[in-house]
C-alpha cells in the first residue's frame, strides 16, 4: 500500500493506488457462474500534481492514460483507491457534492465535433456549464460567455454560430471556453490537438500554454505525441497497461530515460528529419490485453531486458539513478536521498 | 538508401529509368448542392520503380482525392479529368471496367487508414483473402490457396496457421493493417502501391514496424509506392521524393533531403516550422496563421498568400504563380518567388 508522500499536502490534485476495472463479455450466466472477465483499465496509480504545473501522461491505446484522466474527475467511477483535491477526497463525495466540485476541475475533449451538441449555439455550448452550476443571470453568464471567447482567442461575433459553421481549431478553442467556464483550477486535456492540423495544433497548444500561466491552472495533458508532450509538461508519467512504468521531471525522462518500455517509445517516434532515418531494429510486438495480461511485469513479453524474476514478480515503482522513477527489476534503483524532489510514488 | 533518390526526381527531369507510374493533368470535383467543386487541380505525379513517393498535406488539400482519381475508385457524381494516368506504358483511362477491375489489385493495389472498416466484419479473413486470390492469382489452383495465404501473412509477421476461419474483430488493429498489407501484395503483377495514411490510427511502437514493413517489401520486390499521409516525420523516415499539396494543387516538388534542408514553397517551410522539435527546447511554437481556403473560395492570385510569411507584394494577390522549375533535378515551386531569384527566407517573425 502507498505511504502518505511528503508532497501530498501541497499537490492540488493527489491520487492514491487508483483502480479502474470493467466487466466486460459473457451473459448473465457467466456473470453467476463468476467467469466474467475484468479489463484492469487502471491498475494502482499513484501520483501527485502539484498546483501550477503541467503533468503529462504519454502511452499507447490501452494503456489507461484516457481512464486515469475520467477517473480522477469520476466521470468513469474508481473501483478502489482515492483522488483527493487540495485535500478533499473526491472519490466519496456524493453525487451532489460532486456536481458542485465540477466546477473546480474540468475536462478538454480530443474530438471537438463530437463533444459538443450540433444544434446549440456557441453561446449556449459555453454557457452550459454556468447554467448547470446555476451561476449568474441569463445577460451575465452572455456577458461572460463573450469573455471567454476573446480569452481563447475567437471574435464575440462567433457567439450565435453553430458548431459545423466553425473550423475544426476554432470549435477546439470553444471546448477550452467551455472548460474554463466555471473558473476551474484543474483541467485535464485528453488529446486535445490529436484531432488537428499541424498548422492548426501549434495554435491550440500555444492558446493552453498561455492560459496556463494567465491563469495559474493545473493541467493534466494526455497525449501520444511526444513533441507536444515535449512543449508542455512539466512532469511525464509513461503508461503501459493500467500502470505508470515511469515518471519524473520532464527533463529527467528525455535525458535518460530508464524503463526500457520508454526507450522503445522515444525510439520509435520518426523524427521529422530525413537524415535521422532509423537504423535501429523496431521494438517488437504489441501491446498484450488489458484481459488476459502477462504475469509477472506486463512488459516483459517485449522486454529486450526481461530476466527470470520478471516473469513472477511486477517490479515495484522506484527511484533510480538520474532521479525519476521506474518500474524495472533489470534497472539499479538508486538510494532515495534526503528532502527527495522526485514525484511522491509508491509501490503500484 | 535507394539510389533512385538524387538524380532527377520529377516528370520533366530525364529518367534514368522509365516510370512506373505517370500522371499529368488530374482534375476532380465533387457535387456540392448541385454544382462541382474542385477538389484537385493541375495535379501530376510520376513514380518509378522502387521509389516511394510521398504526397503531403493537410486536410481538405486533396490528397487522398488524387490518390482515389489515380485508382479509378470515384464514381459519378465525382468527376475525374486526366490528360494521361499511365501505369507501366498502358493508359488507365481506356480499359473496360472488367480490365480495371484486374488492373486495381493486380498491378496497382491501395491499403487505407483504418484497418478495421476495410475488411468486411461478416467474412473471415480466409475467405476474404481468398477472394483476391481468385480474382488475381490464376497461376494458382483453388487447393493451393490457403497454403499461399499462410505464406503471405507469414511475410508481414503473422503466423496465419488455424487463423483463417477467424474473423477481422479477433485481430488486433495492428494486425489487421499488416494482413491488409498481404492482401495488397497478393499479386505478382503488383507494381504500385498507394498507401492512404497507413499509420495514422495506429500506436508509435505498431507504426514503426508497420514502416518497416513496407520498406522490406520495397527492397525486396522493388514495389514503387505513393504514401499518402500528413505527418512530416512519417515523409522523413520514408519517402525519396515528396508532392507537397495545398488547397488541392502541387506547391512543391522535391527531393526529401531538399525538401526538409531548403523548402522552396513558404507553405512548406511553415508547416516544418510548426512542427514541435522533441526534445523541446522551451520556445514558443511557430503557428501558421489563418487558416485553409474553402474549395469553392474565388481567389484569383496565389492561394497561400494571405497565411504567406514570405509575400512579395501584389502580385501573389492578382497573379496565380506556376509551379515553376527549380534547378535542373527536376524539383519545382509554386512560388513567384521561383522565377524573381529570392530566396525562401526563413521565417523569423512568430506569429500566433
């Protein structure tokens, strides 16, 4: 079990041995036999964010990076676990204490056309959630919709359009409006930019960036694109699985990265320069089942690494030598020094 | 890598060796209320053997639109206008639909984006391979068939045995992109292959074998390609030669060396520059202002210049600029800049 961390008491946002399975497959038969299978989804995360700081969460389909993001804002219910805000748990708030805490932490969609209703009006997509919290009269939640508006970006004469009448960048920025209606604190962005141009993406994570500071927001960025991740974080967490193999500063993962499943992924990105060509063999394989997943460390299947004690044992979280952490029983962990900076994880 | 790739690279330079592939004039619209729009214009492209072509851009800029006209896989109400799509000396356009049918799949085949919508999910992949098989391999006889398809899997990494009563939904997406890529290559005939954003719905670690394999079937069969895609690293690791496009027109024709050291058209050298570096640096990302002109827009000079860094002043406003030689490799620019010797500056001015 997770040890109280020395951070947790100023991470705005502290999350503790999260677990988030789901039934999937078979009839009610297989459900009284108990032969219903479970997809661990998130699988013990552990992590703190701390305020004003951007952590990103990087990691293939499947890997729970999308879950751990709903998760956190109970939008997917937590089998087991806490998430707790400035303090606060979440993860026992009833459904009405909730609703109110929503408006402190807030969520940006990946696909802009789908995440928003077709037959609103701008104006009424970001007002909606000031409707819901009940804030303001009719003329000021208008006032502040025109506010935030020009907050990301986008002339007031866009209030009265509809969604398809707007480019796919332009509606992008009408999600962050919205996300931002309320004043949240914390924001998690899932994918925002994958969905974009690249002459368009550029923009969009500039206009988060910018808010970030303007604002003082805490961000929890889960991307695929390395680059972006690159741009924006402060802290990376790698995923594999349900369960962070590796995180630290943003500088400690790129520098040196560690667990073996963050070198392939660094390695395997194509780099938009010709002459850096790969020559380098490819990692191997997929990425096995969230179902049926392999015992002992779930890497180890495609682990050029992968020694005997793997295959029983999953490694536990710890620091190694350049100071973020990993979880690799063929990496030499490093003693924890006194005042430890690194990121509060413990045993997943 | 291929010694296809520093000497002339275009349709006008002299080919060392003939194309495989030759098209020039390509024009496509669609119906939009009543009334066509043009999706490609001017469009040409010339492949050779063993070369892997790619063809870039954005949204809305008519690449896959080109690469469905080359096929033949537009129907009415789409029209496409060409003045010759060739494919090893033979023009496409004249064949009855019962050649194309032969032709599509047999000498020239495609694999798309998702490959999950390409397979019909009622059908096993056996039957499925099976068919392709029928339609283009009369060399061989209906027993030798899933014998042939185990050999075909096994050369893009799958291990077909008791696999082909299975359905495409049993398959993860991954593999199911390199059966796709079987399927394409079931042909002995085949000599292009045109490949649809074949990555982009897939993980980076899947991805990069994916590449790989596509370059060994390359190396191995000296397939030519035309690689359709809009992310500039996937041109980097891959291509000899790249068909920048923007707004359904060329802009840019060049070697992918050339192309990614001295970009030749503004657009191109602003769309590497808003590509984030990783590792980041910590600067501020370039952004493209603006954005894409509709289809049906009525512009009269050159369509980048209102997002242009590089404008010259009112001509890119009045004159629409050729696509113009640069050099003698066969290169070429859509740019007044081209023909008035000024350099592509590089941007310096952020805009956001």
């Amino acid at each position: 079990m997770s040890t109280p961390a020395p951070d947790a008491a100023t991470a705005l946002v502290s999350v503790r041995d999260l677990k988030t399975h789901f039934p999937v497959g078979g009839g009610l038969l297989a459900k009284a036999r108990g032969k219903q299978q479970i997809v661990h989804a998130l699988d013990g995360v552990t992590v703190d964010i701390m305020p004003r700081e951007t952590l990103a969460v990087i990691g293939e389909s499947g890997s729970g990076k999308s879950t751990m993001g709903r998760s956190i804002l109970r939008l997917e219910e937590p089998t087991s676990g806490s998430v707790s805000f400035r303090g606060k748990d979440v993860t026992s708030l009833s459904r009405e204490d909730l609703r109110r805490q929503r408006q402190h932490m807030q969520m940006v969609f990946q696909n802009p056309y789908s995440s928003v209703n077709r037959r609103n009006r701008l104006v009424d997509i970001i007002s909606e959630p000031l409707r819901v919290h009940g804030v303001g009269d009719a003329a000021s939640r208008r006032a502040r919709s025109v506010e935030l508006l020009e907050l990301v970006g986008l002339n007031p004469d866009f209030l009265h359009r509809y969604p398809h009448e707007v480019s796919g960048g332009q509606l992008q920025r009408v999600g962050i409006a919205r996300a931002l209606a309320t004043g949240p604190e914390f924001l998690v962005a899932d994918e925002p930019t994958a969905s974009l141009d690249v002459s368009v993406r550029a923009q969009v994570m500039n206009l988060l960036k910018d808010l970030k500071e303007e604002l003082g927001l805490t961000l929890m960025f889960i991307s695929h694109d390395l680059a972006v991740v690159s741009y924006i974080a402060d802290h990376v967490a790698v995923m594999y699985l349900g369960r962070i193999v590796e995180v630290g500063t943003r500088q400690q993962l790129e520098s040196e990265p560690q667990h073996p499943y963050t070198r392939a992924l660094f390695a395997a990105a194509p780099k938009p320069d010709p002459r850096q060509r790969k020559t380098e063999p490819v990692p191997l394989g997929e990425v096995p089942s969230a179902i049926d997943r392999p015992a002992g460390c779930h890497y180890r299947p495609r682990c050029p690494l992968a020694m005997d004690i793997c295959e029983v044992e999953y490694p536990r979280l710890e620091q190694k030598a350049h100071g973020q952490q990993a979880a690799c029983h063929a990496v030499p962990s490093a003693p924890l020094p006194a005042g430890a900076t690194a990121l509060p994880l413990t045993t997943a | 890598m291929s010694t296809t790739t520093t000497d002339g690279a275009t349709a006008d330079a002299a080919p060392a060796v003939p194309e495989v592939l030759r098209v020039t004039g390509l024009q496509t619209s669609y119906q939009f209320r009543g009334t066509p729009v043009p999706a490609v214009q001017e469009f040409s492209l010339s492949v050779r053997p063993g070369e892997i072509v790619g063809l870039v851009g954005e949204s809305g800029s008519g690449k896959s639109t080109a690469l469905k006209s080359i096929l033949g896989m537009l129907r009415p109400p789409a029209e496409v206008v060409a003045d010759e799509i060739v494919l090893d000396g033979r023009d496409l356009r004249g064949l009855s639909a019962d050649e194309a049918r032969r032709v599509r799949g047999g000498e020239m085949s495609m694999i798309f984006q998702d490959p999950i919508n390409s397979f019909n999910p009622a059908w096993t992949i056996g039957s499925q391979f099976r068919r392709v098989l029928a339609l283009h391999r009369p060399d061989l006889r209906r027993k030798e068939y899933d014998a042939e398809i185990i050999r075909l899997l096994r050369g893009v990494g799958i291990d077909g045995n008791g696999k082909l009563d299975s359905y495409p939904f049993q398959f993860s997406q991954g593999q199911l992109q390199r059966i796709m890529i079987a399927v394409a290559c079931a042909s002995k005939d085949l000599k292009v292959l045109l490949a649809d954003e074949p990555t982009t719905s897939l993980d980076v670690t899947i991805e990069a074998q994916v590449l790989d394999l596509l370059r060994t079937l390359r190396a191995e069969r000296g397939l030519a390609m035309v690689l359709v895609t809009h992310d500039l690293s996937v041109v980097a690791e891959m291509c000899d030669k790249v068909v920048v496009m923007y707004a359904g027109r060329i802009v840019e024709v060049a070697d992918v060396f050339d192309l990614f050291e001295r970009p030749q058209h503004p657009y191109t050298a602003q769309l590497l520059r808003a590509i984030p570096g990783f590792p980041h640096d910590g600067e501020r990302l370039y952004a493209m202002r603006g954005a894409v002109p509709g289809l049906d827009a009525q512009i009269r000079g050159c369509r980048f210049a209102d997002r242009c860094d590089a404008k010259l002043g009112s001509i890119c406003d009045t004159q629409a600029p050729d696509l113009y030689p640069v050099g003698d490799q066969g290169a070429r620019a859509a740019c007044h800049r081209v023909v008035t010797d000024l350099p592509t500056p590089t941007v310096q001015e952020t805009s956001r």
